[in-house]
C-alpha cells in the first residue's frame, strides 16, 4: 500500500525518461504524450535549454528569502511587465496559489479605495481554479466543495457565453469578474471573442476589475502568449502558471500597476515563491516561448490538429459529437456511450497515447508546444485505431445479443 494521500486514481504506469513528446515506462515502451503533465511540459522533456540551465543553476544559490533581492526574479518580472499588459508580477509555486493572490488582490485594491463592501467576484460554471478553500469556492463545482465545510463566500456564478446573464448578476457588492479564456477541466470550453470582449466593456462601465486565469491556455498554447490576446483586449490581473515552469513548480500573479499597488508590505507573502531556482528555470522557459516563429509554430500546428480532428469527426460522427477548445488545448466529446475515463485508459495502455479527460465526457489533447504535424498524425491515427476497435467490439455485442 502506499504511503501516499488516497487522492488520486493513479495509474501503476511510472515513466523512467522523456525526450520531447515522448515518454518512456520502465520497461522501456515508448508513449506519445498527449497530456503533457495537463499542459505543463510546454518544451516537452529534457529540453537541452532547459536541462543546461539546470546543471548550472545547481551549483549556485537554490533558495534564500523574499527579504532579500531576488535577480533571477526581477528578470522574469520585468521580462513578463514587457511582453504582456501587467506592470506588477508576484510570483507564486502554483496556479492555485497564483488564483488566490488574484482574488487578494482585487478585494484589497477596492478596499484601500474605502470601497469595503465590493468584495463579490463573478465566476462561471464548468470553470476550475485550483484545489484550495479558495478557489474550489471561486469555482463553484459542488463536486470539489462538498466536504469541507461552508464555501468561502464572495462568489456568485454564472453560465459562461451569456452576457446577459453577467449583466444581470452586477450588484453594488461586485469588485470583479474572474473567468479562463478557454475552460480546460470543465469541458475544453472557449469563450468567444465578443464575449470577451463583452466582459472588458461591463468592467469598464461598472467599474470592475477583469481576472484571466491563463493557467491552463497561456503561456502560447492557443497560439498567442495569452489567449486573451485573440480578442484584443487586456485583463486587470491574470493568473499564470502550468507552461511558464515547463514542469519547474512556478506560478504567477501579474496586475497592472494601479491595481497592485495596494498590494504592500504584510498583505501578501509566499515563502518559495519565485525563489532563484525556480525563476532560473522560468527565465530559460521564456527565452524559447518567446524566440521569433515558437508562438507562430504553435498556432500552426494548433490549426492542424484542428483539421485533424475535423477529419476524425467526419470519420466517426457517431462517436464524436463536438470538437472543442482553442489551439493546442484542444478536446471533443464523445458519445455517452463511451465513457471518457474508460478511453483515456485505453488510449494509454493499448496505443501507448497519453491524454486527459475533462467534464462533459470530453477528451483532451494538450500536447507539448513543440509538437509537430508528423506527432499530430500519429495522435489522430491512435484515436481513430481506439474508435475503430470501439465500433467492432459493439457490432459483435449486437451479432451476440
């Protein structure tokens, strides 16, 4: 028995190496990785950048305190101040982490206003923030709040793609919305561009702040270095993490200036968070997500596994029914008849395909960034494989019954 929290479903499967998209068990069979420790390998693995800047970073300083100047750290925040809307960057060792100091920050920016009663956060059903009291709470899920006593108030949700419904649920109370461009966990849901842009015009007129939480679909994984970029307009604050480590535990929080500012001494801490080792390695993710033609190659290749997966849907139409998502966070739903959990299982342990499901029986797909068309081919090859033994095994229960 393991010595482990029972909190996750593991599979026996343990990986002895990776090289790129690939990973390989112990007993050496190679697996395509579709998952990408869900979307957090954006370089795949043993990337040579990433490993050398390891090797050197070992021999220097691991951790000393946020008391101290951190360079490694004004680095990586001044790099991300340059390349997005933020002018304030607090770094953090997840993305749940990452979530809270977003909810800290917008709640006290009203409050050193003398707004006290803005406090409420507008989220939206189907999303995923995190496992903390927190953000299970911003979430919503009934599933992951049951449990653990009364929800942390402050939110009210909504259905996502319904700006009527956000309009709607405006009060005096309101100090933000909080929203993933591109629902990962919840089903692969994007959110349009007007919706989107909808939402950046309620603040504005209301007065309210925009939260992003790009953990899952930033970094360049729909093409752009933040999926919000696709709509043209800027958050206030937005939650990073998953690919800004390439698989290093890193989080941050980014804000623009007026927002963060209420953020002084004592309101906020994190003990490892953005440490040098960590901010090393965050700084060699970056060099390679923002080299000339890296988010350009994603966006390619995003579009070819779309069009993959449209030849797919015209293949098996009956068992799947939706193609869902944005990029290379890309999913689609089966038919119920399939249960996603039993596919995933099959994908792995027969065609050596690692994937994720996600809610609405929905499978998906979050290859590493550096993915090519030959990878993405062999993908779709071993879903329609799995599909097609799927049809077989059901017309022979029919032949039988």
């Amino acid at each position: 028995m393991s010595a482990l929290f029972g909190t996750y479903a593991r599979s026996p499967l343990a990986f002895e190496r990776g090289e790129g998209v690939r990973l390989f068990s112990e007993d050496g069979t190679r697996y395509l990785d579709f998952h990408a420790g869900i979307a957090v390998n954006a370089l795949g693995h043993a990337h040579p950048h990433l490993v050398e800047t390891m090797r050197n970073a070992a021999d220097k300083v691991w951790h000393v305190s946020n008391v101290f100047t951190i360079p490694e750290a004004e680095r990586l925040a001044q790099r991300l101040v340059d390349a997005t809307f933020a002018d304030s960057v607090f770094f953090t060792n997840s993305g749940a982490e990452a979530v809270e100091c977003a909810i800290k920050t917008a709640r006290h920016y009203f409050w050193a206003k003398g707004e006290t009663e803005r406090y409420e956060i507008i989220a939206f059903t189907g999303s995923f923030h995190g496992r903390t009291l927190g953000t299970i709470a911003a979430a919503g899920n009934a599933h992951y709040v049951e449990g653990f006593g009364p929800a942390l108030e402050g939110f009210v949700h909504v259905k996502p793609n319904d700006i009527k419904l956000v309009e709607a649920a405006i009060t005096a109370k309101t100090c933000a919305i909080l929203i993933e461009p591109v629902q990962g966990e919840g089903g692969v849901t994007a959110m349009s561009v007007d919706y989107l842009r909808g939402l950046r015009a309620l603040c504005d007129k209301h007065g309210l702040l925009l939260m992003f939480d790009e953990i899952q679909c930033g970094y360049g994984r729909t093409g752009r270095f933040f999926a919000h970029e696709w709509a043209g307009i800027e958050p206030d604050i937005m939650a990073v993490a998953k690919g800004i480590g390439g698989g290093f535990p890193l989080g941050a929080c980014l804000a623009k200036g007026d927002v963060a500012k209420s953020m002084v001494p004592g309101t906020h801490g994190s003990t490892y968070g953005g440490n040098p080792l960590a901010c090393t390695i965050g700084n060699a993710v970056l060099d390679k997500v923002l080299e000339p033609g890296f988010i350009e190659h994603v966006d390619k290749m995003g579009q070819r596994l779309t069009w993959h997966l449209q030849q797919l849907q015209q293949r098996f139409p009956g068992q799947v029914l939706e193609l869902r998502g944005k990029g290379l966070l890309a999913g689609f739903k089966l038919n119920d008849s399939i249960v996603v959990r039993d596919f995933v299982a099959r994908m792995r342990d027969d065609h050596q395909l690692l994937t994720q499901g996600a809610s609405d029986n929905v499978l998906r797909l979050l290859p590493p960034l550096i993915v090519t068309e030959a990878d993405i081919e062999e993908a779709v090859d071993k879903i329609a494989a799995a599909l097609t033994a799927l049809d077989a095994e059901a017309a022979k229960e029919h032949v039988t019954a």
